[in-house]
C-alpha cells in the first residue's frame, strides 16, 4: 500500500494547531453576538460583518480563495497543508447489469462505484470474502462481490431491507447472505472472521467505531470505511481510540464533533431557502428576547417543523415567546425585527468562516486517530479520498490490512 504521510507525525502536528487555536474553532457565532477571536482580529472581524449573506453562501465551499484581512489567509494556508490527503478519485469506465445499480439515485451509485474501486487500491492480498457492516440492501458489497467473485455477507437490522437485496443478490445469482443483525451487539460481532474484507461506506460515528474495534478483536485481514456523522457516539464527549489521540490536550464535545459535518455542498436550493429562513427567525427572535429580558444569552429554542415557517414570522416568534413563558408587545416593529434576523444570520455566516477553516483539520484529526489505532493493531493502513467535494462531502477513505507474516526461506 502507499503511504502518503507519516500519521503520527501529522496528528501530532494537527493535534498541536488545532489545541492553539481551539478558542476559535469552538466560538458558536449563532448564540455569541461577541466572539472570542474579535479582539484580536478587529480588522478581520470588521470585515466580516460589513459583508452580505449572498457573499457568504459564496465564500462557504471556496474559502481558499477568500481574499480576507490576516490572519485569515495564514490559517487558509496553515489548513490547506495540514490537510492534505492524496485524492484516489478516478471515475470508473466499467459497465455494469442494470440490477446492479436498480432504486439507487444517481449521487449514491457513484459513491459506490468510486468507493468499490478505491478500496481495492494497493491491498497485498485479494479479498477473499466481502462483509458489509450497516449494509442496508448491500449494494456496496453485491457490487464488489460481482467484480471479483468472493462470497458476500451482509449485516443490516432491517429485515426489510434484508429481504429487498436478498432478492437482488439471488437475481445476479451471487453467493451472498443477509443477516438480521444489529451490528452494535455481540450476536452480530460474532460473525466477523479472519478472511472478512469489512466495507462500510458513511457508517455514522459509534457504528464506524465499533466496526473497528471488532474487526481489531476478529482479526479481519482487510478494512475498507469512509466514516461519516462523527458526533453520533455514545457519551457526551468523544472517547479516542489511539493512544496518541487520548493523550491529547484537546477534550472534544458532541458539538465539536459536529464541525466537520457544517460544510453544504450537496443541500438542495429549497432546503438552504427554508434552513435559512428558520435560522433568520430564530436570530430575530434572539435580538428581541435579549433587549426585552436584558439578558445578553442565547435561548435555547425547539425545533420546528417546516409547517411553522408558513405561519408566518409574527406567529412564529409568538410560538418561541409562549414557549419561554416571554409575552411579545404589540407594538413590535415585525418588518423592522425581521430585517434585524436576516442581518444577523449574515454576520452569523461570515464570521462561521473563521471557524469553517478548521472543518477540514479537525476531520482529519479523527481519521487519523482511526489510522493510528489500526497501525497500533498491526495493521498496514492508508488514507485517501474515494470522490470528489460535490459528490459527498464526506469523502474520504480509510484502507487498512493486517500484516501477514513472510515466510522464512533457506539460503
């Protein structure tokens, strides 16, 4: 396999970056009219704010190219080189059966293909028996299984979904099973093997975390995961799984953990209209809760469906108000109060920024504490991504294999 980087080298690096600068990755400009870093970045801060929501929305998936006040461009760069992965994306020139791809939406087939072929990049020794952890209808592994011939094992929950690709397996006449497992209890554990090729494409936090500590005790010759959600774990705050990452400075939250997951390269038009109408509601309701009670903090507000939105602004803050046990004057300026929201959901996206530099390297700081963990175990690992931005943003790979032992010849 190749090694692009020494890990240890790189985590210790990021883990030394990031902890120095953890007081501005962590500001929550949306609760925090006033940030940490704005005191010592006034020129930076200033310019932040005078810009409009449009620039940036813009700015969001391009901050490389933001042409903003220092420090902002030392830490672009400063980003940029601390999260340098080799890019293993190649479209895929095979042809498949139409069952192959059948009920996948277009985005999704193509995660899989580049994913099927990027985790065969570079393995001393070909699969012998694919598994896929969380595998839904095990399009992942049936395509793999199809390309080389191996058997197949398949653990989903739903026993629905078990049934459907059950069905298609047996169409393209592949040795395949789908087991009802719930892949975090012991009963699914068990049925990892030695000869498995574990695949998990976007396994959420906990799950892709216990995939590698059972695939650790199971020996499993071969791991090939792109993790996803990393703040769906057990517990409120992170528990690393590398030595080194647990004698780091840096504590990380559920909130932390969800930085990474901030960047929007696929959200559709309307869902950014109606997540930014909500957003602009609620920082209205903000401003008029912290002049009315002259307390200057954030108030927790519940979730709303997308119904409350058609209600209207002024029933909208009622319904925040009521909940809160706060009572609106009807003498509110709600044209004015409004105005003042989507003003501040601008600033609020200017300045997340600053933060959004940091989205990448902390990212990294993860997979490479999943990487260390696997060199810990024995295994030969590599990190690279599968596909492009646009495709998914969770884009990276992790390919591990257990190191075999060389045989020893007679001279």
């Amino acid at each position: 396999m190749d090694y692009p980087m020494d890990y240890a080298e790189r985590f210790q690096q990021l883990d030394a970056w990031l902890a120095r600068y953890q007081s501005v990755w962590r500001a929550t400009p949306f609760t925090q009219h006033k940030l940490p870093w704005e005191q010592d970045w006034p020129e930076l801060a200033t310019w932040l704010r005078s810009r409009s929501l449009a620039e940036a929305e813009q700015a969001h998936t391009q901050l490389q190219a933001l042409h903003a006040p220092q420090p902002f461009r030392e830490l672009s760069l400063q980003a940029e080189a601390l999260s340098q992965i080799p890019d293993w994306s190649v479209a895929p020139v095979q042809s498949w059966p139409e069952l192959l791809e059948r009920h996948i939406p277009g985005r999704k087939w193509q995660q899989i293909t580049r994913f099927a072929q990027a985790s065969q990049r570079g393995w001393s020794q070909p699969p012998r028996h694919w598994l896929d952890w969380c595998a839904g209808k095990g399009h992942l592994g049936r395509l793999l299984a199809w390309q080389g011939g191996q058997p197949l094992t398949c653990l989903e929950q739903d026993a629905q979904l078990n049934q459907d690709g059950r069905a298609l397996s047996q169409a393209l006449q592949l040795n395949a099973q789908h087991l009802d497992y719930d892949v975090m209890t012991p009963t699914a554990w068990n049925q990892l093997r030695p000869d498995h090729s574990l695949v998990a494409l976007h396994a959420c936090g906990q799950l892709h975390m216990t995939l590698l500590e059972q695939a650790v005790v199971a020996g499993c010759a071969q791991i090939a995961l792109s993790p996803c959600c990393y703040n769906r774990v057990d517990g409120t705050h992170y528990r690393p799984l590398s030595q080194r990452a647990r004698q780091s400075r840096l504590h990380l939250s559920k909130r932390d953990l969800g930085l990474p997951l901030q960047a929007t390269h696929t959200a559709g038009q309307r869902s950014r209209r109606l997540r930014d109408q909500s957003m602009a509601w609620r920082l209205a309701f903000d401003v008029w809760q912290r002049e009315v009670t002259g307390r200057d903090a954030y108030l927790p507000t519940p979730s709303k469906p997308e119904s409350a939105m058609g209600q209207g602004f002024i029933a909208f803050c009622n319904d925040l108000a009521q909940h809160h046990g706060l009572k609106l004057s009807a003498s509110t300026d709600w044209t004015a109060l409004e105005s003042r929201g989507w003003q501040r959901l601008a600033e609020v996206r200017n300045l997340e920024l600053v933060g959004g530099l940091f989205r990448r390297p902390l990212e990294v700081w993860l997979l490479l504490d999943r990487a260390l963990f696997l060199q810990e175990a024995g295994y030969t690992v590599s990190l690279g991504l599968f596909a492009p931005a646009h495709l998914t943003p969770r884009n990276f790979l992790l390919l591990a294999e257990e190191k075999t032992e060389q045989p020893i010849t007679s001279l």
